[in-house]
C-alpha cells in the first residue's frame, strides 16, 4: 500500500471541471499519455531476433534509442524505462467501474452516441476519466485531500497507464486489497453465489492471488457484480473505484542492460528484450507490462528512458582474459563488451589481447541471439564460443553449466589466471549454478572448497568476478524504492553474493 489507510476511512475522487468541459466535440479517443520534456528517447529500430518462432509465445526484440546529445554511457551501463500500461488492460479495468463513471458524468453527454474506435466504454465515460481529479479521505468526520503525489493533479487515464501497477504479484498489497473486499462483504446482510464464491477463494488463496488473478483487472472482471455495482439493495457499490486506487502501488521503472557501446554507436544504444509471455489459469495469455510496451513501440516514438550507471565494467586492459556466462537475455551486457573489443580487434588494435571465451545457453539453436555477429567474431578469433542448448533434439541436454564443466581444465587455468575476469548474467539461479560450478572447477585440480570459496570471494573483491544478476532486486526487495540508482544495484549484487559464500552450498541459497 502507498501510505497506511485506517481501516475506517471512507475515499472519493472529486473531479475537476476544466478545458474538457467547454469542448464542443465530444472526445470519443483517449489522448497518448505525454512525459515530461527532457524525459524521453526516441525509438530509432524495433525488430525481432526470433524469426524462426511464433512471437506469440516467444519473442526477444533488439530495440535502439537515439542517445540525445551530450548523454553519455559507459559500456555495461543500465537503462530504467517507464512503461505504460496496456490501454486495453485499462479499458478492462475501468469498465469494472462503469456505473460509477456514468453516475459522475451525468448531465454531460449522451450515452447512446457508440465510439467508433472500438474503445469498450461508452464516450461520456472516455470523457469523464480525461478530466483532472483528487482523492479526499474522511476520518473522524474530518473530509481532507489525501495528498498522495501519483494520484493528485492528474487525469485517472494518465494516473491508470503511467502511474499504478495493476499486477497482484506484490503480496502484502494483494492481502491488503482482498482484505478489504472482504471486510465490505462482511456487513452485508444477504449473500449470492459470487460473494460465496470470493469468500472461498479469500480464505484458501489470498497469499498467492496472482496465481488465479495476474492483475488486479481479471479479479475484478469475476467479482465486480458484487463489488462495483450496487449490490443486495444498496444504492452504491460496495467498494469505489477511490477505494481501490489509494491501495494500489506505483507502477515501477523496468531495468535493462544495455548490450551496445559507446566505442561503436556513439549517437545511439541498443536494449535486448525479452517479451515476458504465459497464461493464467483461466486461460487468457498475459504480457510483461514493460517488455509489452517496449515491443510495441515503433520508429519514432519517444518513451521515458534514462540511463543508470553500474558497476558491470569490461577490464580496464586489452591483455586481460575474459570469461562471459550468460542465458538468453543475459547475452545483453556481454554484447555491449564484445562490441567495445571488436572496435579496436578490426582496426588492427589486436595485438597482445587477451582469450575471450562466451558460454552461451539457449534453448535451441534457432534461439542464439545475435548469432550471426557471434559467429563471425568466433571466425576472426576474437572470442571462443561455447554454446549449451537444453531443448535441441539435435544436440546433448546441457545448460550452461554443464559446458563450463566440460571446458573445466581451460577454465581452471584461466580462474587461477591472475588477471582473468569472469562476468555472469542472468537470473539469481544461474548466478548460483555458475558460481557453484566455478568453485567445483578449482576444487577439480586440489584446492579445497573452503580455499575455493575464498578464492571466489578474493575474485569478487578485486572485481574480477562481476554479476549482472535480474531478479536479485525482487528477492531483496529493492523494487519497492523509487529508483534504482548505482546503490541500489550494487546492494542487491551484495546481498546476493553474501548469501551464497557465507551459505558455502547453493543448497543454502533460497
């Protein structure tokens, strides 16, 4: 929840009569929600790398940003974007609402007049939700401005893309909502099968709701006869749609690592992004909010993108060995570092350059992101490339660190290399399983695991060992902060890699 809500106030949204109201045509649209200047880069390519697949299930985007000038990254470099959500998805959610904004729009337009824009809300309800509104809480018979920031000063169209999250995935807020629902249902008098059937599911699934319900939108699409329309007599609804937004968290910013260099782009910077797909239980296929939104922009659209330093750094010199580990999405930063070396391995800079090893793992072989680039640097012998596919009928069942096991007397040589550097991205699993596997590796020629992990964790310090680990933030809660600068990053990173050398076993790691 945003702020704590005493269970006893009672929220309204008081809407502001401004410029819309003295339109003589009738906005049957929705306008594009606009950032602030200065804000915003501009999409410059958009295309998909998995031409082979049905992108409706499985698809990763190469998108590229014109940098504006006199911005600069450095190669390792994140990127925050803010998303929006999906307007359907708030259309959806917003007819949940409907008897309440036609209630709040009365004496302004007709509602017979149909939109022609396929939108599913009736054009007196498009109008009403563009206006500006506030929330004014009463407590204690006092009636005050609820003065949260996201919610004020605003349209409830801007504030529904730009500035909630309508997800359930965060539990205690899920728990809180459904806690409140529940509180609401319990005064009423009279019961249907509905209000039967929300108690059942309050009872067994509230702490995991969004196994059943993704977003806030699909549980109100199943309960709203008994919690948005007037129910059992009454002549409101129990819950409002006030109600309901003074609970909901704000939409966070997404993180991405950037997978160009400044050494070869130098008016632009490339993401890879992996469009997050499955389906719930009633069937219906959700998106990722971001990565959704992100794939769906197209040359010349301006988002809200700013780039975050990190402490993901190739070496500082030419001669160091590298070893790159990384999954499917996780090829982003390691991108950014190869196409930083290839610069100057083409101009004849490559003399006295260290070995450059990329274990790669993917699902099958069609799903080798950026194949054809990877495979003409293997061909100048500027990287060695090791592939792991786990689902290619054509090739042994390996993930990639069972190819680190199989290389594991170069490795070792390598690992023991006083300038070597090792660099893993992916999830906090494969973070896990590589770093487990590099130990297992130096214990393979005599060392023990006690000096192993103190090998590692010597490795860590000096930054010879670098993580950029997804998910970490999740485990540790730090998406709960308002950004995500250097410090932020570089905790979750911390907190990751204590666990697992203090812990001396991934088992230990949860």
């Amino acid at each position: 929840a945003n702020k704590e809500i005493n269970a006893e106030s009672t929220f309204e949204i008081k809407w502001r009569e401004d410029e819309i109201e003295k339109q003589e045509e009738i906005p049957t649209v929705f306008k594009p929600v606009a950032f602030p200047a200065g804000s915003t880069m501009m999409c410059l390519k958009n295309y998909e790398l998995f031409t082979h697949n049905d992108v409706k299930f499985r698809s990763t985007r190469h998108i590229e940003f014109a940098l504006p000038e006199g911005d600069r990254y450095e190669t390792g470099d994140h990127v925050s974007v803010s998303p929006l959500n999906d307007p359907l998805m708030v259309q959806r959610f917003l007819k949940c609402f409907k008897f309440e904004l036609e209630k709040a729009s009365e004496g302004g337009v007709s509602h017979k007049t149909q939109s022609q824009n396929d939108n599913l809300l009736p054009p007196s309800v498009i109008r009403q939700v563009q206006k500006v509104f506030h929330i004014e809480v009463t407590e204690n018979g006092e009636t005050v401005p609820s003065e949260i920031p996201h919610l004020t000063d605003l349209t409830l169209w801007e504030v529904l893309q730009a500035n909630v999250d309508l997800s359930l995935n965060q539990e205690s807020y899920a728990i809180d909502l459904l806690g409140m629902m529940m509180k609401r249902l319990e005064k009423l008098p009279s019961t249907s099968q509905q209000s039967e059937s929300f108690k059942a599911f309050y009872t067994n699934n509230r702490k995991n709701a969004a196994e059943t319900y993704p977003t806030i939108v699909q549980l109100l699409e199943e309960y709203g006869s008994v919690f948005c329309e007037p129910f059992s007599g009454s002549a409101m609804p129990l819950v409002s749609l006030a109600d309901i937004l003074v609970l909901m968290p704000r939409l966070s910013p997404r993180y991405y690592s950037i997978s160009s260099s400044m050494k070869s782009s130098h008016s632009s910077f490339s993401l890879t992004v992996g469009v997050i797909n499955f389906q719930a239980k009633n069937g219906e296929k959700i998106q990722g909010v971001c990565s959704k939104y992100l794939a769906n922009l197209k040359p010349g659209d301006k988002a809200k993108v700013a780039i975050k330093s990190s402490a993901f750094r190739p070496p500082t010199g030419k001669a160091a060995p590298i070893v790159m580990v990384c999954t499917g999405t996780g090829i982003a930063p390691m991108m950014g570092f190869l196409r930083e070396r290839s610069k100057g391995w083409y101009n004849g800079s490559n003399k006295n350059v260290g070995e450059c090893h990329l274990f790669f793992g993917c699902r099958v072989r069609d799903e080798v992101l950026y194949r054809e680039e990877l495979f003409l640097l293997q061909s100048s012998n500027m990287i060695q490339l090791h592939l792991a596919f786990s689902r290619d009928e054509d090739f042994p069942k390996q993930y990639v660190s069972d190819k680190m096991k199989l290389k594991s007397k170069m490795l070792n040589q390598l690992l023991q290399g006083e300038n070597t550097h090792v660099y893993i991205c992916g999830d906090a699993q494969i973070a896990n399983n590589c770093t487990e596997t590099c130990i297992e590796i130096l214990t393979s020629s005599g060392m023990s695991r006690i000096a192993a992990i103190q090998y590692v964790n010597q490795m860590l310090i000096s930054d010879r060992l670098q993580y950029d680990v997804y998910g970490t933030a999740d485990l540790y809660d730090v998406l709960k902060e308002k950004d995500h600068d250097i410090g932020m990053t570089n905790k979750a990173r911390r907190i990751w890699t204590d666990r697992f050398l203090n812990s001396g076993s991934i088992s230990n790691f949860n």
